[in-house]
C-alpha cells in the first residue's frame, strides 16, 4: 500500500511540469510585418491570440490581447489599434492617431469618409526648435520637420551630427556644419525599414554580437553575428554598425531592398565605421530622411 502511494505521488508530481508547460506553449505568433511592429510597440500590441490571416479584400488581419493587427492590400502600411487609437507604419514611420482620424498620405486622393478628421502627413514646422541648447529659426524653405533638421545638422550648431539619407542609402556625417564623411550604406528591408527622424547616440559597443530574436522558423531570422563596432540610436535595438558578411560593392542605392538588406539597423562599410566609431561622441545627432 505505501509503494502504491508513492508510485502516485510521483505520478501526480511529474505529471505538473509537462502540463504547465503544455498550457504555456504559444498556439499562435506573428510574422512578417506583424512581427515588425510587434518588435517596435510590444507592450501596446501585447500578445498574440489568433494567427494571421486574410480576407476576400486580400487584407490580413491578427487579433492580439491589446488590440487588431492589420496590413491593408491597397496602401501596403501595416497598423496596429485598440479601438480607439492606432499605430501606423507609413512613408513617416511609426505615426499614432484617432481612429477617427486620417493622415493625408493614408487617403492618396481618396474622398474623405464622413467624420475623418484628416491629418498632415508630417507634423507642422515650428516656427523654432531647441536641441541641446541650440535655438535657432527654422531653415528657410524647410517644408518639414525632417527638412529643418537636415538643415540644421549642415550649418554651425550640433558640433557632431549624421544624416542617413533612405532613398539614396547614404550617410554624412558633419562636425559643425562641415561634411566631413560621406559613404553608401545599406538599411532596414521591407517590413523592417530604418525608422525616419531624430535621435541620438546613445552608447557605443565594441565588439558586438547580435543574436536573433526571431526564431528559427522565421524569415527574419539570422545566425549569431559579430561586428567590429555599434553605434545604438534608436530603442529596439536599432544601431549604425559595420557588416562583415557585406560585400563593399553592394552598399548604396537598391540596397535596402537587396540580398544583404538590414533588419532595421544601419550597415555601414568596415573603413567608414571604424572613423564613425572613434569620432561620434554619445549625444551626437542622428537624422534619418527618406
């Protein structure tokens, strides 16, 4: 009887590691571009519920515990909303509004639905704008935030800063208004592009091992990679660093859309970032334009 109650006992005990564990293997995930702004705003999309999956319309859509994922066919801009307001990943990068609101971009000459509030596609020029101590008019035929700023960082003021241009793939990089390194570069893919705007550098690393966090069973996923050096600019794991598995031929313009194309960050060529490394002081700006 009482090696009847311990073969039980033992029974019962190594049967609640395997449930547990059953109940906590995730029945669904995100992928591609879901992935991507789950990445970018986790704690705003949390969890995943359901899969991804489409409609007639050829729009996907994913519900999570916070909200909907959705990617529209037409327009090719992936959201995330709560029911009230939402994230949307456009020509601008990662923008929030209403849902009862619309960027003019979203509406591409489209009629207005009735009680859209639409809104300008890049927030409205400042009359000035103070970055570090510096205040200074806005620069002159400057249409946008991002303008200005591109301006800003070419004329005496920042003593550092670096303007990564998307479209053409290239970085320059002023010290007091003074270009003083130009050099191809090659950003975010698809899904995954180098988020447009202002920031800084914030740490430097050297050197520095990426490791996935997409599983294996991703298309976003890649091998454990060393680099010579990082400069990190954007939270999320965002860096200007050198690729060793780049060839320098295919830096540049298309880049970003090619086979050694980013997962978000900036890959610089090896001779360019060792400068960039040694050079950029923590706090430098960082503006990146389509």
């Amino acid at each position: 009887m009482k090696q009847l109650l311990i073969s039980l006992l033992l029974t019962a005990l190594l049967s609640i590691p395997a449930t547990a564990q059953a109940a906590a293997a995730p029945s669904c995930h995100f992928v591609l571009g879901f992935a991507a702004l789950y990445q970018r705003i986790p704690n705003i999309v949390g969890r995943c519920v359901q899969n991804q999956y489409g409609t007639a319309s050829g729009n996907a859509y994913q519900h999570t515990t916070n909200g909907l994922l959705v990617w529209k066919r037409d327009t090719n801009w992936t959201g995330f909303t709560n029911g009230y307001h939402t994230w949307v990943e456009g020509p601008y990068g990662l923008q929030e509004r209403l849902n009862t609101q619309r960027f003019a971009w979203e509406l591409d000459d489209r009629k207005v639905p009735a009680g859209i509030t639409v809104l300008p596609s890049q927030p409205a020029v400042p009359a000035r704008i103070t970055w570090s101590g510096l205040n200074s008019p806005v620069a002159s035929g400057a249409t946008s935030w991002l303008d200005h700023l591109e301006a800003l960082a070419a004329s005496p003021g920042p003593s550092k800063a670096i303007v990564i241009h998307l479209t053409a793939q290239s970085l320059t990089a002023y010290d007091n208004g003074r270009a003083i390194l130009t050099t191809p570069v090659t950003t975010g893919r698809q899904y995954l592009r180098t988020p447009i705007g202002l920031d800084t550098i914030t740490w430097h690393a050297s050197p520095y091992l990426f490791i996935s966090p997409w599983p294996r069973s991703s298309s976003f996923w890649y091998p454990r990679s060393w680099v010579h050096w990082v400069l990190h600019f954007h939270s999320g794991g965002y860096f200007i660093h050198d690729a060793p598995w780049e060839p320098s031929w295919a830096y540049g313009p298309g880049s970003e859309n090619g086979p050694y194309s980013s997962h978000g960050c900036v890959q610089v060529p090896y001779k360019a970032m060792y400068f960039l490394y040694n050079w950029t002081p923590n706090g430098a700006l960082v503006i990146i334009v389509p």
